[in-house]
C-alpha cells in the first residue's frame, strides 16, 4: 500500500520523513490502517487532563431581529461561499473590561475556515476583520449565517451586506440554540481554543500578532493540512438517527474538487500548497505563539504577586 492509498492524514509521510527520518514499513502499515476510534481512545486521556470550557460571551442584539431573518431550512451547499460565523470570548474568568475577540467564520461545503482577532467586539472592528477574510478567500462570500449576538444584529452589518454585490442571504440562529450553527461551533474548538485555550488576553497589541498568525501559517496549517469528515446522509430509523459520512479530507482538496471554482484560482492555490510543509508551518506557529504569550505570562505573574 503506499500511502497515497490510505487516509488522509497520510498526505503527512513524505514531509515526516523528509525532516526527520525514513519510516519502516511495518510503521506505516501500521499508520495507514489505524482507525479514529483508535485515536480517539490514545488520546482521551491528554484530553480530559487538559480539558477546560470557558464562558460564553454572546449577549442578545435585539434592534434588528426583525430585519435579520432567522435560517430556517438548510441552504444549498452545493457551491461554496456560505459561511456561518461566531466569536470567541479570549476573557479568561471574567467577562469583564477589555479584551480580544476571535471571529471565526467556516464556508459549509469545503469547511474552509478562517479566523480573525478583534479588539473588543465593535461592529466596525468586526466588519474589518470580516472584509479581510474576504479577500483571503478562495471564492466569494454568498451567504452569512450568525448568533443573536450584538456584534453581528448591528445596523453596520447590515449596510455591509445590503450593499454587498455577491452576499445572497444574510440570516441568524434561533436563540440559544448552538446546534443551528454547528458547522463554526466545533471550528471555535479546533481552530479557536486548541490554538490559544482559556488565558485571558487583554493586551491590545496582540491582535496584529495573532492575525499575523491565524491569516498565515495557521490558514495554512488547518485547510491544507488538516482533514475533518461530514455528514453525507442522515435518516431516522424508529427512535435512532442513523448517520452515514464521508471520508477525511482536507477544505483545499474539496476546494480543488469544486467546479465552482475557476482554474485560475485553483492554480494559484496549488501553487501555494505545494510550497508548504506542515513540519515548518508546525515550527514557525509554534514560535509566534511563545511571543504572543509572553505578556500574557508577565500579566499572570504579576496577579499572582498581588
């Protein structure tokens, strides 16, 4: 078998043995066969040592629940561009004062995800963030699904998207209801809380650091290199949801599998992919986030003093 034929995640091989060293080929049978069920049960117990929830920062906005529409039905993925968004609260144990947000917003085709920090959670820092997403894009932004959250329920926002020459729908969650944006609420753990966790991060300056990071090796990092699955059929069987999904893949092969998207695009994407190594993206994420970190450990230092 090589391993071109096993999961995804063997698109890693050749980069391992390239820095580090040339693998057996009973090791890689072994890595080829080895099941998620498997994996999941190796690492539950680093996982639930680490584990932590943090609080919830979303506080209703509600000028504008009658002219934002709630979502009720699925839209036609069949293209992608429709993207559902969310914020993620970097406030440690208090919801109090001045800190960064993280905006993180996932395209429901290719699960192509990108995120964003903002000061605070303004409308205007947020539109920003919104628009730099856009251009990092590979397609056009048609949909944008959010929570009843005051930074998106905003006249700002809404100018933004009446005025916007792709955007098709702009539509809302039902509040308290976290499932109707499921698609960016396992992204704000994966994406999110596995990169930065639970500190609090009440330093302005390290917004343009952690955008340095999230709209470069980390963009890189997770939809070039990272496979998720999803859901390709659900039906009801008496009591039982039955399930059925797809094969791993990564947002840039569903992306390059889309024929939606131009030739021109999927050149320059290629281009860019074949430049990467998730080796060195792992290295260099790793060195911006012990500067990112560093105040946010002298703060800490200083609390425990007083």
């Amino acid at each position: 078998m090589s391993v071109h034929d096993g999961p995804e995640y063997a698109l890693w091989l050749p980069f391992y043995e390239t820095r580090y060293k040339a693998l057996s080929g009973e090791t890689q049978q072994l890595l080829l066969t080895v099941s998620a069920a498997t994996i999941d049960r190796l690492l539950k117990p680093i996982r639930v040592a680490h584990g932590r929830r943090g609080l919830s920062g979303t506080r209703p906005g509600s000028l504008l629940k009658n002219h934002i529409p709630i979502r009720t039905d699925f839209w036609d993925v069949s293209q992608p561009g429709f993207m559902e968004a969310d914020t993620v609260a970097h406030c440690g144990n208090s919801l109090a004062g001045n800190f960064v947000w993280s905006l993180t917003m996932t395209d429901i085709l290719t699960t192509w995800t990108e995120i964003r920090a903002t000061w605070n959670k303004g409308a205007q820092g947020v539109i920003a963030q919104i628009q730099d997403i856009e251009i990092r894009l590979p397609f056009p932004l048609l949909g944008f699904d959010c929570d009843n959250g005051s930074e998106f329920l905003n006249y700002h926002l809404v100018r933004y998207f009446t005025d916007h020459p792709s955007i098709q729908s702009f539509t809302r969650s039902r509040p308290y209801r976290k499932n109707d944006n499921a698609h960016v609420e396992q992204k704000n753990w994966s994406h999110v809380r596995q990169l930065f966790g639970y500190d609090r991060l009440e330093d302005q300056q390290l917004v343009e650091l952690m955008n340095d990071l999230y709209a470069n090796e980390w963009s890189q990092y997770q939809n070039h290199f990272c496979p998720s699955m999803k859901l390709v059929e659900k039906h009801r069987v008496n009591s039982k949801y039955i399930k059925k999904y797809s094969m791993p893949t990564t947002p840039y092969h569903r992306v390059m599998a889309s024929d939606d998207i131009s030739q021109e695009t999927k050149k320059t994407l290629k281009a860019v992919h074949d430049r990467l190594n998730p080796f060195i993206l792992k290295q260099v994420i790793e060195k911006k986030l012990r500067v990112i970190f560093q105040p946010v450990k002298v703060t800490s230092n200083v609390r425990q003093r007083i």
